[in-house]
C-alpha cells in the first residue's frame, strides 16, 4: 500500500528531529544526565537551556537526583556502644553480617528490625527444630552413657522418635499439624536426623573421635559439637557444625570475614578443653592440645543410585554426607580421623595417592599452616569488633565471585543501596586459592609480629630513658 515507506528507527533520531512534549523533553533530559559521563551534544544543552527558563523548579529537584551523592553512614562510638553493647559478646552471626554489610548489621542488631512472622514453616524451622533434635539425641545417649557406635539399630531409632516429638513441642510449631503437607515434615524431619545420626556414627566407627560435648554456649555462639581423641601425649579436637543446607567452608570467605565461624568455635573449644585439662587432671597438663578439624556436616537424606551390593550403596551414600572443611594434615589427625585411608575418603575430605601421599584435593593445611589460620582468626574477630564498636554502618555490601551480600538481604525494600548512585558502591573482594589466601594470612600476620616487636622495643627504650632520668 505504501511502496515508499521507510522504517526508522527513533532512537538513533536526534533531539532536533524529534516531536517532544514537555514530558518526553523532560526524560530525554533525565536520559542525558543519567549518561553525562558519556558527553552531552549541544542539542541537549540548548533543550537543558529552556527547561531552565521555563520550569527553574522541576529542573532543580532532576539536577539534585542526578548529582545526588551517598554520604558514608557512621554512628559515634557512644552510639555504636549503646546499640550494640559489650563487643566480647558479639555472635559469629554478627560478625559475619557486619563482614558482608554493615548497614545491614546495623538494621538487624542496632534498630532491630525484623521480618513479620507469619503462621507457617519455613527453612529456619526446619534447621532449628534439626538442631534441637539433635541435642536431644546426644544428650539422651549421653545420659544412658552409651557411645553411638554401640547403640543398636532398636534403641537408636527409639532415641531419635523421641527427641524430634519433644522438639517439635517444644518449639511449640502447631502448623506443623495444621494440614496432611505439614504434616509430612515430621517424616521429613525424622527421616533427616535418621539418616544424620547413621552417618556420623557410621564416621565414628571408623576413627578414633568420640563426643565430648554437644551444644556448648560461649561467648561469641553455640557449638553444635566437640569431639576429641587422646593419645599419651595430645588431645586432638575438632568441632563439627550442622547445616540443613548446602553451605561449604570457602576459604576465601574466610579470609574476608564471611565465613568466621568454624574457627571461631574451634579456638573456644581448644581453650575450652585446656581448662579442663588443667581442672579435671592436673597430673596430666603436659599433654598438648591440638586443633585437628573444622566441619559442616550437611544434614539431608540424599538420594543415590540403587546398588545390588549394600556395601557398594553404604559407601555411595556416606559419600553424598561426607564431611566438609578443613583438616590438620597432620599423619597422626588424619589417621584418627579415618583408620587406613585409601583412595579418596568418603567420610572427610581427603584423599591419598598410591604412594601415600595426599591428593592435591584434599581440603588440609599443614600444621604450621591450621595453627596460622586460627590465629587469623581471632586477628579478623578483633578487627569487626573493632570497627563494629567504631560506628562502622555504611552500605556497602560484599561481592565476590558473583555472589553479593543483597543476594538473600530482607533489607532491599528500605536501605536505598543503589549502585548506579554515586557513594553507593559494592565492595570487590578478590577470590584466591587456599594456596594465595594462606600467602595473604602469612604476610598480614608478619606484619602484625613485626609492628607488635617495634612497639615493644620503642616502649623498652622510653622505660629505659625515663630510669636514666630517675623517672622510674
């Protein structure tokens, strides 16, 4: 009909040969200094010219957006220690909040701002009611003093029904009963601490490793459990937490602060068992305590191929709830950890090469190393504090890898973080292998050593000068 018509396209139009209203004026002027970086033709500037003699109002509130800024938010120390309190009772949770994002730290522990409840079951009931059924298990075993690897399939069943109904009453949950589908999470639950319980007895059993405490609160959290193995000269201690997720230890996270708690724990529970020590058998506080392991254990009823062979399907099973994290390459740890480990573990984390060796996939440090990442651990622990109780509370959330600190934020609606403003920015950290990450911890912990030996032998001289001048 129309042989002659050409289509065009409107966005590579320029301003002049454009049909614009006041509104669409308007935008094109948002547009242009949404993009200014990029350079503003003299078109746009004569448009940006009129609307200046004709609205002056409407373009100052768009000048004001564009060329708003972000100030950093801070809060005085005062108010930082009357908001968040006594920093030595600072949670790990916390710790690593404020690591991913301050101001998000800030909303949760400062201002207390929470999520409506609603009458439903969610994920965090589902781990805590996992994690009081759990307790519950240990510490009726405990009581009947009988070690898990000698309970029989009978009594471990019976133990394990009573531990999630008692949990589940006391979390005090009726929406669990309120329909047939929440009603099938007590199976769901039952069968999860089921298989638990079987899977780290089935790791017992073939270590060294017994429960020693289940649970224990301290100062910066709650230990799900300690267990330890003693030989005529050391005790060896690893601790263990339980996640009904997928969350792997990262390394890297650590190093940034993210993943803080498996260190922190295992540094209470060493400090935890030298007292001990010293209270319950002085005769024998020549014994050296020695850190072995950190563990998630993931608590799931994993699905695997069927197998004709039981062992074939036992081994294929435990796989899938292998141990995660990091372990003292210690031989001594290792072989308590697993009795004559070939191949690759599918208990921890680790494996060995036909000669012995372990495989480069094994997730261990040499104990030089374990030692250097505890004791970083407690440096980047001190250091959160530190700005914690400093008034750090700017929003400037973490991204590392493609994962930022917003992912799984309740906070978008009302923090107003907005990377394309100026003053709003994420913080990159660098992702390192577990070989960089312990380069960066060795460098960083020098330094420490060697600030910490200047100040003390400036602090020496100035004692030594004061006792010339008869000062002392």
């Amino acid at each position: 009909m129309f042989p002659g018509l050409q289509v065009q396209d409107e966005e590579t139009r320029t301003l002049s040969e454009q049909e614009l209203t006041r509104d669409t004026g308007a935008a094109c002027l948002a547009k242009g200094l949404r993009s200014r970086r990029q350079g503003l033709d003299e078109e746009w500037k004569e448009l940006y010219t009129w609307y200046r003699r004709q609205e002056p109002d409407s373009m100052g509130r768009l000048l004001d957006a564009a060329f708003y800024r972000k100030e950093p938010d801070q809060l005085t120390k005062a108010a930082a220690k009357s908001l968040f309190g006594d920093s030595s009772r600072v949670s790990v949770t916390r710790l690593e909040q404020f690591a991913s994002c301050a101001y998000a730290h800030f909303l949760t522990y400062g201002l207390r701002l929470s999520e409506r409840e609603q009458y439903e079951f969610e994920s965090l009931d589902l781990g805590n009611i996992a994690h009081q059924s759990m307790e519950r298990f240990a510490r009726k075993a405990d009581e009947q003093r009988m070690d898990w690897t000698e309970l029989t399939e009978g009594q471990r069943g019976k133990l394990i029904e009573e531990s999630v109904e008692e949990s589940i009453a006391d979390y005090g949950n009726t929406v669990l009963y309120s329909t047939a589908r929440n009603e099938y999470m007590i199976t769901r639950i039952k069968n999860l601490i089921r298989r638990s319980v079987w899977a780290l007895t089935k790791q017992m059993a073939q270590g060294d490793f017994r429960l020693k405490g289940y649970e224990l609160k301290f100062g910066s959290g709650k230990i799900d459990r300690i267990d330890i193995c003693e030989d005529e000269e050391h005790i060896y201690v690893k601790v263990t937490d339980y996640k009904t997720g997928m969350k792997s230890f990262d390394i890297t996270a650590f190093y940034h602060g993210l993943q803080m708690q498996l260190p922190v724990y295992l540094n209470a529970a060493l400090e935890l068992e030298k007292e001990a020590l010293f209270r319950d058998n002085p005769e024998e506080t020549g014994k050296e305590v020695v850190p072995a392991a950190v563990f998630y254990y993931r608590m799931q009823d994993p699905f695997v191929e069927k197998e004709d062979d039981d062992q074939v399907l036992e081994g294929k099973i435990l796989k899938e709830l292998r141990l995660d994290g990091l372990i003292n390459a210690d031989e001594n740890v290792i072989g308590h950890l697993e009795h004559d480990l070939n191949g690759n573990s599918n208990l921890i984390p680790v494996g060995k090469n036909k000669d012995g060796s372990l495989s480069k996939s094994s997730r261990v440090l040499p104990s030089e190393d374990f030692a250097l990442f505890l004791s970083y651990a407690k440096k980047k622990e001190q250091e959160l504090k530190s700005q914690m109780g400093e008034g750090h509370a700017k929003a400037a959330p973490y991204e590392l890898d493609g994962s930022t600190g917003c992912d799984y934020c309740a906070y978008h609606g009302i923090c107003g973080f907005d990377p394309r403003l100026e003053g709003y920015g994420y913080r990159s950290l660098e992702n390192y292998t577990k070989e960089e990450v312990m380069e960066h911890i060795r460098e960083e912990m020098d330094e420490r050593y060697r600030n910490r030996r200047l100040m003390q032998e400036a602090v020496e001289e100035m004692q030594a000068a004061a006792g010339k001048r008869g000062d002392l």
